[in-house]
C-alpha cells in the first residue's frame, strides 16, 4: 500500500478523515483497496475476514460498497480490475 501525501498526513493531523485514494480513476479508501486484493487473490468473505481481523460482516460491506464505487456487478470483475491496474 503506498505512503501516504503529505496533503493527507496533513488532514490527518488536523483531525480530518484521510481523502479517498484513487486508483486508476476510482475512489477507494485504502482498506477497500486491501479488501480489493485479496478478492483478486479469490479470498471468500470470511477469508477477508481472517487475515484483516475484522467480521466477515464488515468484509461483505467492505466488497458492497467496492462494487458499487466501481458500478460492477460481481467479484470476478472487481478482480479484472486489480489485476489490470
């Protein structure tokens, strides 16, 4: 995962929520770029879950909203999409 920008350091002192990264043209934090990867790699939800020790709940909210940002529809697609960035 790339460092941070100064400019987001900076918000982040400040007290403000670190600005969405954009990869490849689409708005994702970076937890949902993490989540993004290990959906390329084929982890289920509950895979996600494990190795970011969070619910597999969370996990599926996670994968939701990255399908929604990048208007795809399934998890195959979301995979494409990491493997060609």
């Amino acid at each position: 995962m790339p460092w941070p920008t100064p400019a987001a350091a900076a918000g982040q002192a400040a007290g403000k929520p670190p600005a969405p990264a954009v990869f490849d043209g689409a708005p994702l934090t970076p937890r949902e770029l993490q989540v993004a990867r290990l959906v390329a790699g084929g982890r289920s939800n509950k895979q996600i879950a494990a190795a970011l020790v969070i619910s597999p709940r969370t996990a599926e909210g996670h994968v939701e909203r990255i399908l929604a940002k990048l208007g795809f529809t399934s998890r195959a697609q979301a995979a494409a999409w990491v493997a060609a960035s």
